[in-house]
C-alpha cells in the first residue's frame, strides 16, 4: 500500500518468517524396483515408483518433483507431493532421441527431488534417479519372400520388438541360420529398414537378410544373437521356421 513515510530510494525494506530460515537435510531418494521392477520400463516407456527418507519429517511441508530427459534441463513436474513416494510414468518417446517411429539413439530419463520445510525454505537435492531400458529386443516374426520370382536369391524379413542399432544389425555374423541336418544357408548381407509398414513381417522395426534361392527350410532356427538395441543389450531368443 501507499505509504507517505517512504519519499526516496534509500530506505531499508525488510523481509522476514516466524520462523527458522535453516536448511531441511535433503531426501534420500530410491528406485523401488521390488514392486515395480525394471522390465516394466523398456524402449517405449514404463512406469517407476520412487521412494525417499529425510531426516527430520516434523519440519516438512512437502515435496518437489524434478524430471530430467536426455540432456534437457531438470523440469519441475509435481510442486506439492505430500506422500513419501510417488509413482512416475515414463512418456512413450522419451526414452530414445529422434524420429517417433525411426530413432537415432537411446537416452536416459532422471529424477530428483528436495523437501520443503514448513517455513517454505526448501532443501538441497536428492542424488538422482536414472531410468533407461533394460528390457532385451526379441524376434517377433521372420517371413521369407522371394522377391519377383528371383531363381537367384530369397529375402528374409525379420521384425523386432524395438528399434535396434543399425551397426550391429547390418555386421556380418551378427545374424545367423542353422539346420542340424544341413549346410546353414549363405546370408549374402543384411540392411536394417527401420520402422516398416509394407513389407512383408507385420509393422514393425525390420532387417532384411538375403539368402540363397530355397535356402531356408522348415524347422530351420534363425538367431540374432550379434545384433543390439540402442541401449546396447543383445536379443534375448531365436526363431523357428
């Protein structure tokens, strides 16, 4: 309000609380991973609960979420949690940087979190939470496909459960084919296509491999064993022809 006594620039204006303007401790901050394990989060999302300690609950009011993707900035998500934990979702794209349906690499999502005392003075952070895939990429089909009736050559389309490194995909020997009664067919090369509609494999993230014409067989088993997902990890299981 207007106040007649103050007629210049120098006067003293003071700002003060009822009480004390100490520090909280900050939280302790954990990753319940026990009723939330880590293979509920893969490529696409997943949910986590965090959960926290602090020192002395008596003195505060609440608590402030920050979150983290990639190599943003740590943006505050929840101004007043009042529990001791919380359950986060991880957003559908937020674990892999790049095109929605084609992306370049894997990132990490990360939390933290600092208590605010009843006197609104809040603490220092917690140390942070880091969240990224940890979930192996599986083959979920493989269709063989003889491409303008070649007598030369097959493709084989694999698709997989995830996006995968293309290095590793397209590596000679990353991919291969064995019969227990047979030579195992020639695998000529392999591209990574990315994410596919069209060909033949059901939508998905495709590698085609091309082989010997009539080189694949029934009962045939078909491994991937040297190709990786953007975070690194190998796929996890073969498939049957």
């Amino acid at each position: 309000m207007n106040n007649a006594g103050i007629i210049g620039d120098f006067e003293t204006l003071n700002f003060t609380t009822t009480g004390s303007t100490t520090l909280p401790a900050a939280p302790t901050l954990k990753r319940d991973t026990l009723v939330y394990p880590t293979n509920l989060v893969n490529w696409n999302g997943g949910t986590v609960r965090l959960t926290w300690t602090v020192d002395d609950i008596s003195i505060i009011r609440h608590f402030e979420l920050y979150k983290q993707i990639g190599n943003g900035s740590f943006e505050l998500i929840n101004a007043h949690v009042r529990r001791m934990d919380t359950i986060v979702t991880i957003g559908a794209n937020e674990l892999v940087y790049g095109d929605a349906t084609n992306p370049l690499m894997a990132q990490k999502v990360k939390y933290q979190i600092r208590s605010v005392s009843t006197n609104l003075v809040p603490s220092g952070f917690s140390s942070q939470i880091e969240v990224v895939d940890r979930v192996s990429p599986t083959i979920v089909a493989a269709v063989v496909d003889n491409p303008a009736g070649s007598t030369t050559f097959d493709y084989v389309y694999i698709r997989f459960s995830e996006p995968i490194n293309t290095a590793s995909a397209e590596l000679p020997g990353s991919i291969f084919i064995s019969d227990n009664n047979s030579i195992p067919p020639n695998i000529r090369d392999a591209i990574y296509l990315g994410y596919n509609t069209s060909l033949p494999g059901g939508n998905g993230y495709k590698v085609r491999i091309t082989v010997d014409n009539n080189a694949i067989n029934a009962g045939e088993t078909l491994s991937a064993t040297g190709v990786r997902d953007l975070n690194g990890l190998g796929v996890s299981n073969s498939f049957n022809f």
